[in-house]
C-alpha cells in the first residue's frame, strides 16, 4: 500500500457530510492503513480524516506527540476551556492561522475491529481531533474564522 492524494482545500468532496461506519471488514482495515500511511508520508502531519482522501467515511487517524491511532465514528466532549493557536490543514498546506478551539477533548468511537476506544487528549492533539472531526461534517476549518480573516486565509490557499 502506497501514500494516497490528498485531496486539496478547494475540493467540493471536502463538503461531504461522511456517512457513518456499519461494516468493521477488511475494507474499513485497508481505510484505516491508508489514512495512517498518507498522514506519517510527509513531516509535520498530525491528523487525516478519510474524506481528505476522497473517502465518505466517519474515520480519522492522529499520530501526534506519541501518541498515535484511529477512531471510527468518532464523537467528541469539548471542554469550555478554550484556547487560541496556530492551525494548517494538509488539504491546504503551508497555511497556518490562529484559531480558537477547546482546550481538551474525549473522543469516544470505536476502533476499526468495531471495539469501542475513548482517546482523551489536551492542547494540541484536542485540537487535531477537533480538526479532523469537522472534516467529517464538511467543515473546513476556515469556516471558524470570521469573514474577513476567511477571506484573507482564502486568498493564501
């Protein structure tokens, strides 16, 4: 299995609303390596979510400060704490913007065997987490900033 394309910030597919996983097969295995290779293909990278391959999937996989997995399905707990910091996608790489997120997540789901998983994370893999569950319901992380910070950050993309 080989790094698959990622799919570019401009790409309608990013749009999607991902559909929820039923079937915990080999299928759902293969998405899972391939969104983990794509992610440790290239320096930096801290989170993917399946749709950043074109995949309609409610999958993500992080592998941040040693700590690394998957959760399909996922659904996050967002603590009020909230912080602001600088945040890039890898469907729009090289453009970093401060953005204001909570603090520390649980993300509960399940893992690709269909067995649940709880992943309790703060600073910034609550933010990769956060990140890469928006892509899931088609939210772009640009859509947080007000307009003209959009706009600005649009313009760079």
């Amino acid at each position: 299995m080989t790094a698959r394309q990622i799919r570019p910030f401009t790409d309608p597919v990013l749009r999607g609303v991902a559909e929820p996983v039923t079937v915990f097969d080999r299928a759902l295995r293969d998405v899972v390596k391939a969104l983990t290779l794509t992610m440790r293909a290239g320096a930096g990278r801290a989170g993917l979510a399946a749709p950043q391959l074109g995949l309609p999937l409610r999958v993500v996989a992080f592998d941040y400060d040693g700590k690394a997995g998957h959760v399909v399905n996922p659904r996050l707990e967002l603590s009020e704490r909230r912080i602001v910091a600088d945040e890039a996608c890898l469907s729009a790489p090289g453009v970093w913007w401060p953005l204001e997120r909570s603090f520390s997540v649980v993300a509960r789901g399940r893992d690709m065997y269909g067995k649940p998983v709880t992943v309790r994370a703060i600073g910034m893999l609550a933010r990769v987490l956060q990140h890469e569950v928006d892509h899931l319901d088609g939210v772009l992380f640009s859509d947080h900033l007000a307009p003209e910070e959009r706009e600005r950050f649009l313009a760079r993309v």
